[in-house]
C-alpha cells in the first residue's frame, strides 16, 4: 500500500504496532507523547518505558508533533487509553480531513457517555467531516506481536469496504486480519473482557485452581454476548477472535495487566498502590463502571461485572465477591 501510515500513541501496543506494521507501509510516523521519551526513542530506535527490547525499524518516524504526525496521512491509528481518545481527537481535528482512514486500536468505553471508542471518535470528526472509521481488536500481547510471534486479530466496521481497507493494508507474515461487519460486538468483546479478566487474576491470586478460571471465562463470556447482542451486536462475533479469543488470552496470559490487578488484589495490595505502580494503564479498572451502567440501561444481567465494579470501587473483598457469585440463586444455563 503505497501511503503514510500515522500511529497516534506510542505506549507498549502503539510501539508494538509500528514494528509490525513498517513493512508494510513506505512511510510510518508515530505520535509520541512526550517530548523527553520521543527524543530518547529516535536516539536510541527503542521505547525504554513501554516496550524495551525492540528495535523500532528505519521507516518509522517519531516525533512529539501531532502535525508532523498526521501530515500527509492516509492511515490515522489510535493508540491511547480510552478516557484520552475524545480530548485526542479534538486536539487532532484541525489537521484531519475526509479522506482519511481512522482505524482504532484502543479497547474501552466512554464513561459517562457510555460510547464505544469508535463512536466517540465519529462523534468528535462530525463537526468537520463524515469519517471512515474501523476498529482492530483480538488476542493481542503487544510483546509477541511486536517479537513476531503469528497474531489473528479483527477489522470491523459498518463500512464493508473501511474493514477490507485495513485488512489488506495491515496483513503481513505474522500479522493475520480477519474482516468483520459487527464493530459493536468486536469492541465490546474487547472492552468487557478486561473487566471479567480482573477476576481471573482474583481467582489465580487466591490460587482457586483452574476449574474455578474455566467457569469465569464461560460465564464471563455469557454476559458479554448477552450486553453485545442487547447493544446490537452479533452473538457469533463474541465467538471469535474479538470475544472468546481475547478474553482467553486476558484472563489466562501471564502479561495481561488487568489480570494483574486482580492477583495483586487478591493479595491484599490496595488499588490505589496497584495503580500507582503500574506504568500502563488496566482498562478494565475505569470499564467496569461503565460495564455496570451498559447492564443497566439495557436490563442484561451481568453478576460478574457487577461483583468486579463493587470490589474496586467499594471495598468487597476479592474472597467476599467470589463467594456472592456462587452463591447467587440457581438458574438453567
């Protein structure tokens, strides 16, 4: 694809991202917030904070200025925490045009606004333009993406042509896109899973064994189907890549950082000293509350989400919110 590519966020799966995709691409350049990091990156082709270890190859650019970023870009790749993605756009607005195609990688909701990422980012462009926009989503550890290890992963979005565009644009050797229509069911497969993933930390820091983590992955899967399907989504989309395969890797991956956060919480650590120490950001952590108020708004029973939400955000312990699931009235599955 002979054109710019523009990565907007140079954390871990931002970095990761730009390894991968630079073969592909004549010219890629990656937004880097921070000017100390950006300046260490170009002298030293690594991102010591969030990905060290990788070489970040020739072709990629880096730079702290968003114009310089988005120049010329036919490719504008978001790459943030999902609380940063509306002030981002809004920051990016006057250097976007129509012709762009934006394609986001960051799984998360809105809270407050409950929107999916790709709708706050249409919301946002919507004053100057009608966007383009897809999203990517699947099992992705940025750390094996970016070493090469073989990845499949979705590109949704309502726009059949949007998703064929970054399919072929991003497909490489150890890169695999599959296409999808259903951009509510991809991201809220890859939104809620972080949530669910948290108490699988919980569970493997109390060491409750494996049947114990196959039931969570199960159920949890049942109410993200349930919310995705009640939101307009596709049940069969939470059976591939974007759901099933996602939440298997975030709750069972030794490098999931919202698993983390449950096995240090189940080890008596406090959130807000979990939090502080981590340098990325745990989704799941700001996703549940907006997982409970989706639940709410669209009457779908999801006890996970709900257990999860009250043990961060109001004190239940990790033993007492395991125990409330199992002990909730008897149903058919």
């Amino acid at each position: 694809m002979n054109s710019t590519l523009a990565i907007i966020g140079a954390g871990s799966w931002g970095t990761a991202l730009s390894v991968v995709l630079a073969p592909r691409f004549p010219r890629v350049r990656m937004w880097v917030h921070g000017p100390d990091l950006a300046a260490r990156m170009c002298a030293s082709r690594e991102n010591d904070t969030y990905l060290p270890g990788f070489r970040i190859p020739a072709n990629v650019e880096i730079t702290a200025d968003l114009e310089a970023a988005l120049d010329s870009a036919a490719i504008v790749l978001s790459v943030m925490p999902s609380h940063l993605v509306r002030e981002m756009y809004q920051r990016m607005l006057p250097l976007l045009d129509g012709s762009m195609l934006f394609v986001s990688a960051t799984k998360g909701l809105e809270n407050g606004t409950l929107l999916r990422v790709s709708e706050v980012i249409r919301e946002v462009l919507a004053a100057r333009f009608a966007a383009r926009v897809a999203v990517i989503s699947g099992p992705t550890f940025a750390r094996e993406v970016a070493r090469g290890d073989p990845t499949a992963l979705v590109a949704a979005s309502a726009d059949p042509s949007a998703a064929a565009a970054v399919q072929a644009a991003f497909s490489g050797p150890t890169f695999r896109l599959y296409t999808s229509a259903d951009p509510v069911g991809v991201e809220i497969g890859g939104a809620i899973k972080n949530v669910v993933a948290i108490g699988a930390g919980v569970l493997h820091g109390m060491g409750l064994g494996h049947n114990a983590t196959a039931a969570l992955i199960t159920r949890g899967l049942a109410e993200i189907t349930r919310l995705a399907v009640a939101m307009g989504g596709k049940p069969l989309t939470l059976a591939g890549l974007a759901g099933l395969g996602d939440l298997v890797l975030t709750c069972t991956g030794e490098l999931s950082r919202n698993r983390s956060v449950g096995v240090e919480l189940a080890r008596g650590r406090k959130l807000e000293e979990i939090v502080g120490s981590m340098q990325m950001v745990a989704e799941g952590i700001k996703t549940t509350s907006a997982a409970v108020d989706l639940a709410r708004r669209y009457s779908v029973e999801m006890p996970i989400s709900g257990q999860m939400f009250q043990m961060l955000h109001f004190g239940v312990s990790p033993r007492e919110a395991i125990q409330r699931l199992m002990e909730r009235s008897l149903k058919g599955e």
